[in-house]
C-alpha cells in the first residue's frame, strides 16, 4: 500500500459489511467505519488509525478526508446515505439494491450527476469476465439466435434468516418501503446478471414485467416468486427463485438460443456452453468493485457498474414494490425441517418447477403441479 491510497470508509459494518471492511484494508486504506454497534474486538475495524462513528453526522462533522465511502446498510436506507455522501464530495461504492423505489433512484442519479462523484452499484457478478465471454458466444453465433435468458436460484434459508434484523423479509418498515424478498435482495444478482446478458441497462430498456409472488415463510415479502421481463431491444428474462429449495445449489443464467445454450454460474465465474451435444467449460476471473471504483477515480478504468446501469434491475424493483401482497404457498405443498430459528420450510417440486420455468419461459402458474395454488 502506498501513501497515494484511496482513504475508505465503511457505512455499516455488521453482517455482510464485514466482508467490506476487510476488503477496504486491502485495496486501499481504511480510515473510518460507520455503525451504531462498536466494531468487534480484534476485528479489522478495532485497529488503530481506524475511527469509529455510531453516525453518519458525527462521521461528518469530524472533517476527516475520505476518497470512497461503502455504504452497506439496511436496504431502505441506501439511497438517502449514498446522496449524503457524494454531495460531501465522496465517490461511493452502494450495496444493492441500490434504492427501494423508482423514485428515490432518480434523485439519487440526480446528485451524482449534480456532484460528478461516481457511484457504483455492489452487484459483484457484474465484475466477473465470464459475463465477456458469453457477450463473445452469442455475438459469434454460437447459440443461434438467442430466445431469451433464464436466472434459475434454489437457495436453503432457515428462519433465523428473517430474524436477522427488524426489516427483514417487510415489504414495509414504520410507513417506508423495504421490499426485503427474494427477487429483489436474496438473489437480486440473478435477475440483474440476467438483465446484463439481455443487454438491458437502463430504465428505458424494460417494456414489461410480469410476477408471479408467494412466500412458505411468515413474512411480508416473497421467498418463492417468478418474473417475466420483456426488454424493448432484446430477449425476454425470465426467473425462476425461492429460498426453500429442495437442495441448495449455487445460482446460474442461462443464454437459450436456437441452436445451444450458454450456462453462467455466476458466483463461481463459469461458463458451460453447449451445442450439438458438446460442452466447453472455461474458468474466469473476477475483477474486485471496490478495487475498480478507485481505478475509476484515477481515470485508469471504466466503471464496471455504474448507477444508471442498474435502471432496468429498478423497473423489477418497482414493480414488486408495488405488486399485490404475495400469495401463501398452501400448507400442502410445504415441510418444514428443524425446529426454533434453524427451521426452514422446503416447498415440494419447487426445484424441478422453476427449472421448468425458465426452460421453457413459462410462469409457475402454467405448470401442471402448481396451478391448484391460484384456485
């Protein structure tokens, strides 16, 4: 590390703000950290030469000199933190979603634009190469002509998932919107790696969406849902998610076209392209958003995320912010395992289901095994 290094400071540093604190130590020099509880002793952010604030107004009227806030705190507080601080001067690194509503996106553009900070968006699939080398297979036509993209995520969460924090699993907190479910936190990369691959950036680049919300859990929000989305220049997106899989497998994005398929796996940067009965495998790397936001602030890269790109993930956003309440999957089609906060409700068929769903573009409601749940 060299005394030119990005000074950083981390807005929330619990749970998954950890992960950042670490990180920030790493790619630049950690200077200050954000939290109403204390860092952990021993942790990265109890060392010396690192300032702690319990708020952001005292992280502020302090004066210190930083080049790169995280900002990793509860989702309907995003988009308020991230505003503060790039008109304090600062670029910022936004955990996703970005913001809750349409609206609070907007103005959060807004004050980049009036600013000139930058803002990337935490979506950390979006830095891995793979995404090029699928971009590289359909340009070259290798799939044919491509029908649509499909994101497929049977993830295991237990019930001590939705105990977490007081806005988990709400679709509301005391009057504000959280929207705390599975399309748009949980497995929000899925549907935003799909958007990517479909060439959907923008908010002007959605012409529909269409859902499909349920839950097994007793919360507000969804935990098993699907969405259609029809994009104004490219194939449709479909995905098929839920949080009380059968079996718990790493997510993936299918490219489907004509004459093959390309399969991303992209937690693991894979890439599985089939044709003809054949399949290549390549291996990618990744490229760290916090280490790519400061390469930005020194002219030397392009941001890989910035904000405006995530418009087209806002419109899904929105659109289950304001969608009816999701539908109670029937006791009949759920079991549950475990007891107390490690219990999970497993919702039968579901993954075979969703797999149906994207592979044939379907919604859950057309599969036979499901329909009794709209009756």
């Amino acid at each position: 590390m060299t005394p030119e290094a990005a000074r950083i400071a981390v807005i929330g540093i619990h749970g998954f703000g950890a992960s950042h604190v670490l990180n920030a130590g790493q790619v630049g020099r950690l200077v200050a950290v954000v939290d109403p509880r204390p860092p952990l002793p021993g942790s990265p952010a109890d060392t010396s030469g690192v300032r702690w604030f319990a708020d952001l107004d005292s992280l502020l009227a302090a004066g210190l000199e930083i080049d790169v806030a995280v900002v990793s705190t509860p989702l309907h507080t995003h988009a308020g933190i991230a505003a503060t601080m790039l008109r304090a001067g600062v670029d910022v690194l936004l955990e996703k979603p970005p913001t809750i509503t349409l609206s609070e996106f907007e103005d959060l553009l807004a004050a980049a634009s009036e600013t000139g900070r930058l803002c990337q968006v935490g979506f950390q699939s979006l830095g891995s190469d793979a995404l090029q080398r699928v971009h590289e297979l359909v340009e070259s036509g290798a799939v044919g002509s491509v029908t649509h993209v499909g994101a497929v995520g049977t993830w295991v969460r237990q019930r001590a998932y939705w105990q977490r924090a007081v806005w988990a699993g709400k679709r509301q907190l005391a009057g504000r919107p959280v929207v705390d479910g599975v399309i748009t936190n949980a497995l929000a990369h899925a549907t935003t790696t799909a958007l990517r691959l479909a060439g959907a950036r923008r908010v002007d680049d959605i012409a529909s969406v269409e859902l499909e919300l349920f839950r097994a859990n007793e919360i507000e929000a969804d935990d098993t849902s699907t969405v259609r989305i029809e994009t104004v220049t490219g194939p449709p997106v479909i995905a098929g998610l839920t949080l009380c899989a059968e079996t718990e497998r790493a997510p993936w994005v299918t490219v489907y076209g004509t004459a093959g398929s390309i399969r991303l796996d992209y937690t693991l940067d894979r890439v599985q392209w089939t044709r003809d009965g054949t399949t290549v495998t390549t291996e990618h790397q990744r490229t760290d958003l916090l280490t790519n936001l400061i390469a930005a602030r020194r002219g030397s890269a392009p941001l890989l995320n910035p904000l405006a790109d995530n418009g087209a993930f806002m419109r899904v956003m929105e659109a289950v912010r304001t969608a009816p309440e999701p539908q109670l999957i029937p006791a009949a089609y759920v079991r549950w395992e475990g007891a107390g906060p490690e219990a999970r409700p497993v919702v039968r068929g579901i993954d075979e289901a969703l797999q149906q769903v994207v592979a044939e573009a379907t919604p859950l409601s057309r599969q036979v095994d499901w329909r009794a749940t709209f009756r």
